[in-house]
C-alpha cells in the first residue's frame, strides 16, 4: 500500500517558502529522532487514506507533533490524482496527487537530479522498525541519495526502480517504513531552503532496514509540469 499525498501544503509557520520559522535540527542521530515540533510545516499528518481515490475523505493535521500547539486541522477543498497512477501497477511510478490546502511546498526545478550521498531528511510517522508500533511524534531520518545507476542494479532494487523515482539510504539503519508513505524527502537548496524532492512510495516486502534496499520515493522534479498545470487549471 502506498499513499501519494503531499506537497501542496504550507502553513503559517513558514517564513517564506522552504524556510520554516523553526529550523529542524540537523543531528546525525543513529536510527533516527523526533522531530523539532513545526520544523517541517508541509508534512500532513498520518491519520490518512493509503489510495489517492479516496484522499479527499480526511482532514489533514498540519505540522502535527504530539501535544503540539500551532497544529491546524484544514478541510482538503481540491484533491488531483496523477492520471497514470495505477494501484495495481505501483511499481510503474507516478504515486503523487496533489491537495489543495494553503499554500504550496516548495519544489526543486524541474528535471533535477541529485548527486550520490547527496544529504536529506525523511519525515513521517511510519514505524520505526518492521512490526513495530507506529510513533506518536514526528520523525526525522538523514539519508544520502542513491543514485539510478546504484539503486537499479542487481544489489539493490534491479528494474523496480524507474527514472522517476529517488533512492535514498542504504546502510541498514535509517530507512522508511510501514506508515512513511507519502512522507517527505526534504533537501536544502545552496540558498538554504528545503525542498520537496522526493514522496515517500515504496518500501522492502523483507521489512525495514536491510542493507541495499533503500528507500524510494517519487521524484517530485519529474512531475513540475504536471503540478504547474494542475494548480494553473484549479
């Protein structure tokens, strides 16, 4: 089951688009950490529907972290689904629709491709080991970038892997899981902004942190033309 939620939510607790008024930390913590409460104020919450068709059934949370004040509850007013989504052919990509809530995440060029070991952070309230419970809090992860030439070879993920997706993370301790679809893969600009790279989509069926399996996630810069017309024609 994948989910494909993301990216066009931004609340007031950004400075501008990218910038949040309360920076994430940036530890290197192993396996993982809770997130700085309104660090990542795109995230939606994980109280969500796992199928685009039936997304625009729930509300979503904002930058919701336990107990959290600040976190704002709004109504879905638009829900598109990529037209070549498949759920019986997830592993042919397109995993992403787009929500119209405030504002928009802030998205990387279109076409780009980030380097190997390229650093970002994960977040998402997926387990945090496989058959494990799902956190209460917001979690945050730093993966490298895997590159398409590594991630598509016989070591890691073979064909599964198309051009556009990411991977990201393949040292056996942080990885997504069970829960993180639809997360984010965020990765600071040389302006120091963050953006949205990359959603989380796919996962290991041998269960979380395993060597080589690294994370994959849709491409978001695959998708700027798709996204620009979308928001041009609602």
């Amino acid at each position: 089951m994948i989910s494909t939620l993301l990216l066009s939510a931004l609340v007031a607790g950004a400075l501008s688009c990218g910038v949040p008024s309360y920076p994430p930390g940036m530890s290197r913590m192993y396996g993982g950490e809770e997130a700085r409460p309104n660090s990542w104020p795109w995230q939606v919450s994980r109280p969500h529907c796992t199928y685009p068709h039936c997304i625009k059934m729930f509300f979503i949370l904002m930058a919701e972290v336990l107990a959290e004040s600040g976190s704002l509850a709004v109504s879905v007013s638009k829900t598109v689904v990529h037209q070549d989504w498949n759920s019986d052919q997830v592993s042919k990509g397109n995993d992403i629709a787009l929500l119209k809530l405030i504002q928009l995440a802030c998205l990387p060029p279109a076409g780009t491709i980030l380097s190997n070991n390229y650093p970002c952070y994960v977040t998402g309230w997926g387990r945090l080991q496989t058959n494990r419970a799902v956190p209460d809090d917001l979690q945050q992860g730093r993966l490298l970038v895997v590159d398409y030439a590594t991630c598509s070879s016989s070591g890691f993920w073979s064909s599964t892997v198309k051009t556009n997706m990411i991977c990201a993370g393949d040292d056996g301790v942080i990885c997504t899981c069970n829960g993180d679809s639809g997360g984010s893969l965020n990765c600071q600009a040389s302006e120091g902004r963050w953006e949205v790279h990359g959603i989380g989509s796919l996962t290991s069926v041998l269960g979380c942190n395993y060597y080589y399996m690294s994370s994959i996630f849709t491409r978001v810069s695959n998708y700027n033309d798709w996204i620009n017309s979308v928001i041009t024609n609602n």
